[in-house]
C-alpha cells in the first residue's frame, strides 16, 4: 500500500482517480483477512484448548515460522537503515507518511501473520473417494 500510495503522489495523477483504487485495495486486504480468519478459524490461537496434537503442532509450527518472518523483516529494515546512515551518508527523518505506514503494517499485518502462516503450512485435506 505505502509503495502504490507513493508512486501515484509521485506522478500527475490526481488523487479523484488513485484515492478510490487505494480504497478498493485496502477492502481487498480486509475481505481477505476475513477469509483467512474463517478458513483458519480459531485454530491459529495460542489458547487453543480443544486442539488434538497434530494441530497443537501446526500451530506451533506457525507461530515459529511468523517469529522468524518478522524477525527477518526487522533485521532487514535495520539493516537497509544503517546502510542509508552509515555508508550512504544520508538521514532518516520520521515524517507522519512514515509513522502512517509503520502503524498501518503492525496494525494489519501482525494480527494475521501467524493465520497466514498455519494456513501455508497447513496440508491440504485429503479427498475421500
């Protein structure tokens, strides 16, 4: 969303044509949790009381691989600043663009990711014949 907020403000088009497609796109982004939440339903929950082993384990599983995928993309950023302060010389100034798409991603993002990733790891159910 920040990359398609920033390339249309970067060009002439006025903001009557890209504003509803941004609209359009964030609605997508929350049907799509919506389904994500249903087809997991409540198995991604650390609570989980009523999880046999296997899906005790899944989840786990998930919940692992969400940690390691946010680790990453936080060393990564890390990483990308230093390399903007210390070699390439220039500052990183905190604007409101900014900080909206930061509170944007942990808002939208993290309270999905550990359903997402049960439902990449999940195997597919069988197909009884």
């Amino acid at each position: 969303m920040f990359a398609w907020s920033t390339f249309w403000t970067g060009t002439t088009v006025p903001s009557v044509i890209w504003g509803p497609i941004s609209f359009v796109l964030i609605g997508l982004t929350v049907v799509g949790s919506f389904v994500l939440y249903r087809y997991i339903r409540d198995r991604a929950d650390m609570p989980g009381g009523r999880l046999d082993e296997r899906e005790r384990k899944l989840r786990d599983r998930a919940w692992i691989l969400s940690y390691q995928v946010l680790s990453a993309v936080v060393v990564g950023a890390i990483v990308a600043v230093g390399v903007l302060v210390f070699i390439m010389g220039r500052t990183v100034t905190l604007d409101a663009g900014l900080v909206n798409v930061l509170v944007l991603c942990v808002g939208v993002l993290l309270p999905i990711l550990p359903a997402a990733a049960l439902a990449w790891i999940e195997p597919d159910r069988i197909e009884e014949a």
